[in-house]
C-alpha cells in the first residue's frame, strides 16, 4: 500500500504554551494520554468546500452481528463497482479519470469481502443475501456522468461513515477508512447531526487532537502565500481545525494534549504552490489519526472520526486539484497493512 503521509512533528516537547495562530486560548499543557472522556462533545465536522472532482487496526473475522453491515458495505462497492464499469462503456473518453478510481472500489470489494463471514447451517440466514451488482442510471455527456458519479461516492461515504458507528471497533477502522476514500472521489462531505459522546478511549482522541494542534499551526504558515479564492480557503480551514480542536478538547474531562510551539512541516512554503502542497499534507496527516480514533469503543466517536477522516481527505483533494497534483494514490487512507486481512477467530 503506498505511503501515508507522515504527521507533523514537534520540534520539541510541548511544555511550554502553545504559539498556534489564534485567538483561542490554547489548551493547558501536562495532558495525560489515557485521560478519561465527557459527554460534553458538540459534533459536526466541518463540511468540504465544492471541490472538483478526481483531479486526476488490527482487523479480526467479523463477528454475527457486523455480518448485515459488511453485506451492504458489499452491496454497496459492487454497485460502484458495476456504476464505474458503465460509465466507461458509455464514454470511453472519461477512462483516464475513472479507471483510478475503479481500481480503488474493486479493492475495497476484494478487502470486504475478506472480512465477510456470514453465518451457517440455521444461522445462514444472517446478513442477508447480497444482490446482484446494479449500475447506477447514467446521463448523456461525460460531464454529467462524472456528476452522477460524484453523487454515488457520496452516498457511499455517508453510508459508510454510519457502518463506523455501528459496528465493532477493529471493523469500525476499515470503514472510515473506505468512507474517506470515497469522499476523496467526491471531493465533498456533508456534516453529521450532532452527537453525544459518552466516555471513551482517550489515547486515540489525544492522538487526534494533537494532529489538529499540528494542522492549525501549519494553515497559519501558509496563508501568506495565497491570494484570492485560495487564500480564503486557507483561512476557511484554518478556523475549521481550529473549531475541531476545541470540539475534542471539549470531549476529554482532564487536560488535553497540548500543542507544541513548533513543529517541523513537510513541504518547504516558498510559492503559492508549495503553499497549497503543504495543505494537501496537512490533512493527509490527519487522516491516520482519525482512522485510528475510529478503533474506539464509544459508537458516536467511531463516527465522529470517520466523518473527520473524510472530511481531511476531501480538503486534500480540493488541495491537489488547484495546482494540478494527482489525486492520492492509497485504496485505504490511513489503515495500517494489517488490518487489510480479518484475524480469525480462535478455532477457525
């Protein structure tokens, strides 16, 4: 699987305050990793700007009870699937831009499926059977198709981000992942209803939070580089990461992490290309995180992160797309290897 963009790095521990670009107070320093977590949390990612499209866990055999959501996860990636392969037939012009992406869904079919275990004998009636792959209705003109088509990813990727929310943990990770993919075709998202978070795992949201400290230190270095549209979108994300910081320093009950006074970013800021490269990264960095954070045992921050994770992969395509870079090359944004494969169950 291709590389994942690594996180920003502190340059140095973060005793001292934090020095990101804001006018809210940063949070206090001396956070504990494994801190508990409120209900107090207001979710709601921030939604995507309008974006064109395609500019270019430790997994375990899922148990009886996710074998419904893995069969519409299924049902779902063949309709893709079989949606991409007409729009080709329909248009061979549009090939360069869609096979990319078809390769994208045959692998999240080939993937789910590995983790499809349905039940036997008098249990083999759970999950359902799973259709038969059906295309969606494709209108006239390659322009059109590709419209319908960004429709389709969306659908997916919000269905996906509510499977994240539904199932168990280890599985939870492989849909947010496929969702942000998704919404990286769509180059689009739309904000979750608010949500109640109970308490949860902590270390994962600190590792999250700590991206975002990360994300908005390095919007803030970039803006000065940009003029226009593209200035304003900078600044629009800027005050999003700035929001979901608070958002899940508001869900942890004991200090959260704090941001450290620098950190070492990986593209070099010297033009308004470079500047625009080094937003695609930045959230490319966040993504990991929040798949990471969708391993969590509470359902609503299993959804909150793959609703987070799409949000990051569709502002890095909106990134990509405005200097002309490909889109990302990973099937799995953010999914280590290993959780690719279903761990069998013992006696299995």
């Amino acid at each position: 699987m291709p590389a994942v963009v690594p996180r920003l790095r502190p340059l140095v521990r973060p005793p001292a305050p934090c020095s990101t670009p804001s006018s809210t107070p940063c949070p206090a320093p001396g956070s504990t990793p494994g801190a508990a977590v409120s209900r107090r949390a207001v979710f709601g990612g921030a939604a995507a700007l309008a974006l064109p499209w395609l500019a270019g866990c430790s997994a375990e055999a899922s148990p009886r009870r996710d074998v419904a959501t893995l069969a519409g996860a299924i049902a779902s990636e063949q309709d893709l699937v079989a949606s991409y392969e007409a729009a080709r037939a329909a248009d061979a012009s549009l090939a360069r831009r869609i096979d990319p992406v078809l390769a994208h869904h045959r692998e999240h079919l080939a993937v789910l499926r590995r983790h499809y275990v349905p039940g036997s004998g008098k249990r083999a009636h759970e999950g359902g059977a799973i259709p038969s792959p059906k295309a969606i209705p494709l209108p006239p003109g390659g322009e059109r198709i590709i419209a319908a088509l960004r429709k389709a990813e969306e659908r997916a990727a919000l269905a996906r981000r509510e499977d994240a929310g539904r199932c168990r943990p280890g599985l939870a990770q492989l849909m947010a992942s496929i969702g942000a993919c998704e919404s990286g075709h769509a180059a689009a998202v739309r904000p979750p209803a608010p949500r109640d978070a109970p308490r949860s795992d902590a270390r994962a949201l600190q590792t999250a939070l700590a991206a975002e400290h990360a994300a908005v230190y390095g919007y803030g270095m970039l803006g000065a580089r940009l003029r226009g549209g593209l200035q304003q979108a900078a600044k629009d994300a800027w005050n999003a990461h700035r929001a979901q910081r608070d958002r899940l320093s508001a869900i942890l009950s004991v200090p959260p992490v704090a941001a450290a006074p620098a950190y070492r970013l990986p593209v070099r800021v010297a033009s308004a290309r470079s500047a625009a490269q080094l937003a695609a990264a930045l959230e490319d960095g966040l993504v990991p995180a929040y798949v990471g954070l969708a391993g969590a045992s509470s359902p609503d921050l299993r959804y909150l992160a793959a609703d987070s994770a799409q949000v990051a992969t569709a502002r890095s395509a909106r990134w990509r797309s405005a200097v002309g870079d490909p889109a990302p090359r990973a099937a799995f944004p953010g999914l280590p290897s290993e959780a690719l494969s279903p761990r069998p169950k013992p006696g299995e």
